[in-house]
C-alpha cells in the first residue's frame, strides 16, 4: 500500500453525483463521533472542510461499526467508502464506509477544546498551536496571510520587482544599535539582522534597480505590547531613480491591491472570521509632519514640539481624524524632521531639516516606513556620524556609494500588521503560527 492510497480525495472535493458508485477515500481527524446506538455519524476533518461518514448498525459490518464508535476524538484516520447525497451532512454528503483506518489515536483529553464551544486563552492556544490549527477561525487566518504573501510576490514580480534574499546574521546596526539580538558566530560577535536595509541598498549600485524581499527581522525591544514582535516577517522594496513619492504609490497600489486579491481567493476564510473588507481607495492621504503635529495640539491634551515623535497617543489622534475626514484608516505621514528618521533617510535639498522619509499608518498603527535614501557617500558618512554611529562599522555599505550609486528610495511593510489590521485582529501574536515575544521562546 501506497501513502498516496490513504487519501483520493479532500472532503470539500468530493461531489457525489458526479463520483457516482466510485469508491472515495478521505483521510483526516476525527472531528466528532455521535453514537446513537443504531447508527453512528463519524466527522472527519481536514483542511478543505468536513466529510461525514455514516454508519447504520443494521447495514455494516459488525467490527467496523464497533471501530466507528470507539474512535476518540482528534485521532488520524483513513475511510474508503461510496458518496451519497444527503442534504443535513456538511458538504451535502455522506460515505458509506468499507473500511476505517485508524492511523494514529488522539491522547485525551485534548490541551484545549478544539469546537468552538469554549474559548482558550491566547497563551494556550500558543502552547498547542498544532490543536488551535484545527480550529476553522486559526487556519482561516493563515489562509489569508499565504494569499496576502502571494498578492505582494504577484503585485512586485509584475511591477518589475527581482526576488532577493539578504543574510540574517551581520555585523552591523541598521536602525539603531539599542534593539539588537548578539549572537556568538565562531569567535566573533555578531548579530541578528534588524532589517534588510542596507542590502537592499548595495543591489542598487550593483543594478538590480528593483527589488524585494519577504523575510524575518529582529528587534530585541523590550515591550511586550500588541503589536510588537521580537521576530516579524518584514516586505521589503527598493527601487532605482525613484524619490519617495513614487514608491509610496507603489506602496499604496500593492496594499490595494493586496485587499482585492485576499477578497476575490478567500472569501471563505473571511466569512470563517467574520470579516467583510473594503479595499482601501487610493491614493491615501497624505498628511504632513507639520500638520499631524497641528492636529493633536488643536486637540488640547499633551502639546507636541516641532521635532519630537509622535507617540502612541498622538497617533490615535490623528488616525481618528484621518479617518472622520476621509472614512479611510490608510493615511500617510510625510516631511519628518531628518533628526527623528534613520540616517539613510534623504533630507530635502532646499531645507535640510526636513528628511524625504515617510510613514504608512493604519488608524493608529504604522504599517509601513520609508524613505528616498541619501546616495551621497559624504553626506551618508556626516548623517552616520551626526547619530552618533561609527562610519567605520559600516564600510562595507558605503564602499557601494562611491562607485557609481544610484538614486534610490524603498520602504518595509510589516506583514503581520498588515494583516492584523487588515482582519481587524486585536493581539499581533495571533497572526504569527509561532511568535517571538518577550516571553516566548518556544514552541
Ligand atoms: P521600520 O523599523 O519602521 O523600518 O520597520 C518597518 C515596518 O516593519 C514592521 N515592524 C514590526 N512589526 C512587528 N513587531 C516589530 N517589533 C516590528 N518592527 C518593525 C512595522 C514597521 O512599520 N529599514 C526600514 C524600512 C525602510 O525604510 O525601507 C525599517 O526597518 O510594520
């Protein structure tokens, strides 16, 4: 026997009329087994959906119907039967069975409940991510995150986008040295990369002029907040002869585009979660720093000076009135003061104080940051060592820039707060199978 003869089809595959007196194996986990006495319902699970198999006493072999009744739940097993019609069973039919394999029984009782009948704490869904997946509302998150990452790798290849991948363990800071992991390589320190940041930049001077990347980065923050992770999945762009307004369109088009696309292939998933999304119109609004600043002093409460960041508080504050002026939660800010964006961060030319970094946020969450980068080797060593960083740590990306760099710009989206904003989810941790957090180090 064959593995491949454990299963001929998925349970939402499978269409009686059409299969007809052909016989259908359907492998999965035992979702449900409802023993009535003269007839006993087996629900076999799989990712697809449900299958029912039916057993009347009378009819069938006396072992199988014993095997059927005595089946626990969540145990793995294979049923070879004939698809009948049969209206009240989920997917509009039932197998009659000639065989039931069991392949693997289910130790109870289960870590948690797994029919929606009693709601785990997050934590503990975490502990067992493999028994919160076989909740319909776990998988249908996953589902959406897989057609999100596959509308960006769609949306970038066909907006010109190379695929490339950059280390993960480096030398160097890239968005400040405070929130770096060390870790020891043979006999040196190094670290766990924060961002692709700096090599995406190099590929621009070696003329790959467009590229992406979907990929893990590292923040050693401390919090331990909703919408912090110590590991997330960063998409990256950067792209040649491009200022910062032409990659925030093409930011703003690929979150539409995005939205549309998760819209048209999983609908089921949304309706799993209850979820009915709008595809954000574009182009976003665009704010500047000036004005967001204008916005929350108008507001009373904590006054902010010309320079500082904005805050949490701030951010509610301006996502809400973003969102009564428009009635869209996509907004951009722009014009940053060049002291409170990273060093690569292009400042204007006429008035350097202001930087051509922006930020992309959703109501009160930033989604997204980026900037037109400065391509100037001299420029790019005096903004270095004006944060108070070493020039010399990083030579290896400014020895890019002095021959023959580009002008460039480019941004990162994380992709769990896309997500997580996208569905509306309140914890980040539950758009991530296996999160990194202050305290979680395992599973
Ligand atoms: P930044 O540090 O703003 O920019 O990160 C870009 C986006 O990545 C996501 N993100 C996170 N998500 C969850 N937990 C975290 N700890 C976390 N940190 C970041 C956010 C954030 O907006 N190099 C620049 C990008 C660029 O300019 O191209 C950068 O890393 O959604």
């Amino acid at each position: 026997m064959s593995l491949a003869d454990l299963r001929t089809h998925y349970t939402a595959a499978i269409n009686p009329e059409e299969i007809g007196d052909e016989k259908v194996t359907i492998a999965g986990w035992v979702h449900e087994v409802r023993d009535l006495g003269g007839i006993c319902f087996v629900v076999v699970r799989d990712r697809t959906g449900r299958g029912q198999v039916t057993l009347v006493k009378k009819k069938i072999d006396k072992e199988l119907f014993d095997t059927a009744r005595k089946l626990v739940r969540e145990s793995v097993v294979s049923v070879t039967g004939t698809a009948k019609p049969e209206g009240k069973a989920p997917n509009g039919y039932e197998i009659i069975p000639d065989e039931i394999k069991l392949l693997n029984e289910s130790q109870s009782p289960l870590p948690m409940d797994t029919t929606g009948k009693v709601e785990a704490e997050l934590d503990t869904r975490l502990d067992s991510r493999f028994i919160d997946l076989r909740r319909e509302q776990t998988t249908a998150v996953f589902n959406i995150r897989h057609e999100v990452l596959r509308a960006v790798r769609d949306f970038l290849t066909d907006s010109g986008f190379l695929e490339t991948s950059s280390p993960k363990v480096v030398a160097t800071a890239t968005e400040g040295g405070t929130s770096l992991f060390p870790i020891t390589y043979f006999d040196r320190e190094a670290f766990l990369n924060q961002s692709p940041q700096l090599f995406k930049q190099i590929l621009m001077s070696g003329g790959l002029d467009r590229v992406f990347e979907i990929g893990p980065i590292f923040r050693a923050e401390e919090h331990d907040t909703r919408r912090h992770l110590n590991e997330a999945t960063s998409i990256d762009i950067e792209a040649s002869f491009c200022d910062h307004f032409d990659v925030m369109v093409i930011l703003e088009d690929m979150v539409a585009y995005v939205y549309e696309q998760v819209i048209e292939n999983a609908s089921a998933s949304l309706e799993a979660l209850g979820v009915e999304l709008q595809v954000p119109k574009t182009p976003f609004m665009r704010l500047t720093y000036d004005d967001a600043i204008e916005v929350v002093n108008s507001k009373g409460g904590d006054m902010l000076a010309w320079g500082d960041d904005l805050g949490t508080a701030a951010e509610h504050t301006i996502g809400e009135h973003v969102f009564k002026e428009t009635g869209e939660s996509h907004y951009f800010i722009i014009d940053w003061p060049t002291e409170i964006k990273p060093f690569y961060a292009m400042p204007y030319e006429d008035n350097p104080l202001l930087s051509k970094g922006f930020d992309m946020m959703h109501r009160t969450m930033e989604l997204s940051s980026g900037a037109q980068r400065i391509h100037i080797p001299e420029l790019l060593v005096s903004r270095i060592e004006s944060q108070g960083l070493d020039p010399e740590g990083f030579e290896f990306y400014l020895k890019a820039f002095r021959y023959g760099m580009p002008p460039h710009a480019g941004w990162g989206i994380g992709c769990e707060r896309l997500v997580m904003t996208m569905l509306g989810v309140d914890n980040i941790r539950d758009v991530v199978l296996f999160p990194r957090d202050r305290r979680r180090l395992s599973p």
